[in-house]
C-alpha cells in the first residue's frame, strides 16, 4: 500500500473518532436523560364503591306439578285448558267410575238395612230377647259396611284429578276417551304469581348470604334489573363446587320472566365509601406482586400495593396509597425509580 492510502485511511479514522467523542459528550451534557415528559396522572381520591359479584341462576316456578292420575281407567272428563289459569280445586280430568258409583251404593243399602237391624236387637237386648253376643256381631257388621262406604268413597276421589293450586295449565299430554294408569302424566301445572331464582354462591361469601338479603338480576334480552329476596339456603357447601345453593322469591312479572330462563344475578355483599380507586392501566403487574408509580417531589417512586374490587375500568388500592397522592397512568413501562416527572394531564 502506498504511503498516500495510509495517510487517507488515517485521516478517516481521526474523524470518526472525532464525531463520536463529540456526540458522547452532548449526550452526556444534553438537556436531562432523566427526565420523562407527555405522561398522565391520577390523583387518588377517595369513592363509593359498592362490592357486588356477577354470578348465573335460573329461574325456576314456585310450584309446579306434573299431573298423574291415582286410579287407573277411561278418561271420560277433560278439563285442561292449555296455557290457561285454574283455580285451586277445579276437576280437571274426571276417570270412570259408575262400577265404584254402583259398589257404593249397594254398601250404602246393606248399612241402611244393617243399621234398621240393629236398632230392633237394641229393643230386644232390654228386654233379654237375644243375647249381648248376638248384637255385638250385628253392630260389628254395620261397622264393617260403614268402612266400606269410606273405603269406595275414597277409590271415587281418586278417579278426580284437581288443581291442587292456583296455576297455569302447560300442554296436555291426553285426550278424552285415552285409557291411563297411576305413572300417565296428564299435564302440568305451574303457580304463575310468582318465580323461583336458584344460584350458587361461592363458599368465601357464604357468611354474607341469608334468608331476607336482597339480589338483582336481569335476563337474557331484557335490560331490566329485577329484584329478588333470599327465601333459603342450603346448610352447607358443596364439596365439589365449594358453592353455597341459594333460592330467592321473585314477585315482578314480565313477558321475559320465564321458568328455565337464565338469569345474571348481581350480588350487592357491602358498601365502601372510602375506597380509593385508580385507573387499572396504573397497575404495573410483576411475579409476586403489584406496584404503581408514585409521584413523590417530582420524582417517581415504585410504591406495591394491595388491589380489592375490580370494575370495568378501575381498581380498589387496598394498601399502599393514600388520599391524594398522584399515580403514573401512562408510559409506566418506561419509567424508572428516581426519574423527574413532567406531567402534561393530570385527572
């Protein structure tokens, strides 16, 4: 190489040196590396929160039977109007029954005529014309027709299916003239004042739950927040679930308020009007804990926290803030401890 290159390559390699050491010293003499600007703030105040829990129910009938008739047989009355309302006691469905009509009144004739029997031996008993032993077996033998009478009294009564509450027919399964027996659902009946709300709360909640607390709820297309009272609970958890069953009595009535409908129940478990909620884009999330950047003299400090009831957009500081302090709520990933802190928004 001749002795020109070598100076060339010389002169370069002085310059390059030169620029670096120049832009080394500026950046080391600039305005101030550590300072961050255009961040946002929060300043910490206290609020009302209400701590409520989102869990699934469904609603369920107050009442509600399926309908089977006692006595095996021939339809020969129907009454069961379909999505209609009957009253308590209404016949509903009516089985044959003239062979249990025609049984009752032949016991009823040989009571009568046992009864006019007896009523002569009583005569004769006063005067000894028949002994104490011939009117006891004539007495036990009207008893004995007497049961009979109560006996097809009864088997009659079964051959009548009535409404045993003030209900809503569902859709009938029989027709008139259909033969059935003791397991023949006929239709089903549902109490239609009011509703059932069957939930579960999990089991760390459960002390909060008793007969008398109040719940909301809504349902699937309905925005409608209804209320329901806790009528029961169940006396334990649920090994499996760890969730406490409850059941509460819903008295609103709407067209979407229908039995097997699911419902998003809101339980209200207390009120904190001192809570201290913050933005959740303040929370810096780590391995072990949670922390947010505190403003304290200008300077960011790393303070760890506690978090409580969580909300669509804020969280509850347990511990670690206090009333009037400012968090970091943006650019908290490129903050370090100590820098200087230009806030351009603060809330």
């Amino acid at each position: 190489m001749s002795k020109k290159a070598i100076l060339n390559v010389f002169l370069i390699l002085l310059i390059i040196g030169s620029a670096s050491c120049s832009g080394g010293k500026k950046k080391k003499g600039g305005k101030d590396a550590g300072s961050i600007s255009f961040i946002e703030g929060y300043i910490v105040h206290p609020s009302v929160v209400d701590e409520t829990i989102g869990i699934s129910g469904t609603l369920m009938p107050f009442e509600e039977t399926t309908l089977m008739p006692e006595m095996p047989g021939r339809v020969v009355m129907l009454n069961l109007p379909e999505g209609q309302f009957v009253k308590k006691g209404t016949m509903l469905v009516k089985i044959f029954d003239l062979d249990l009509q025609a049984q009752l009144k032949k016991a009823q004739t040989q009571y009568q005529i046992g009864k006019q029997i007896l009523d002569r031996q009583a005569e004769l008993l006063k005067v000894d014309g028949i002994s104490q032993v011939e009117y006891d077996q004539q007495e036990l033998q009207v008893t004995s027709i007497l049961n009979d009478i109560d006996l097809l009294k009864a088997d009659i009564s079964k051959t009548e299916v009535l409404a045993p509450y003030d209900g809503v027919i569902g859709l009938r399964n029989i027709s008139l003239g259909a033969q059935v027996t003791q397991s023949t659902p006929l239709a089903t009946i549902r109490e239609s004042d009011k509703l059932k709300l069957d939930f579960a709360v999990p089991g760390k909640y459960s002390s909060m739950i008793h007969s008398g607390t109040k719940v909301k709820f809504s349902v699937e297309g309905d925005s409608t927040k209804f209320d329901a009272v806790v009528m029961a609970t169940e006396e334990g958890i649920e090994l499996n679930t760890r969730n406490l069953k409850a059941r509460a009595v819903v008295s609103a009535q709407a067209p979407t308020l229908t039995p097997g409908a699911y419902a998003n129940v809101q339980l209200r478990l207390n009120e904190n009007r001192n809570a201290l909620m913050i933005p959740t884009q303040a929370i810096i999330m780590k391995e072990r804990n949670k922390s947010v950047i505190v403003c304290k003299g200008g300077k960011a400090v790393f303070v760890p926290i506690q978090t409580g009831v969580r909300k669509a957009e804020a969280i509850e500081a347990v511990q670690g803030l206090n009333a009037g302090d400012t968090v970091v709520t943006t650019g908290v990933l490129f903050i370090k401890p100590g820098a200087e802190l230009n806030f351009a928004k603060v809330k």
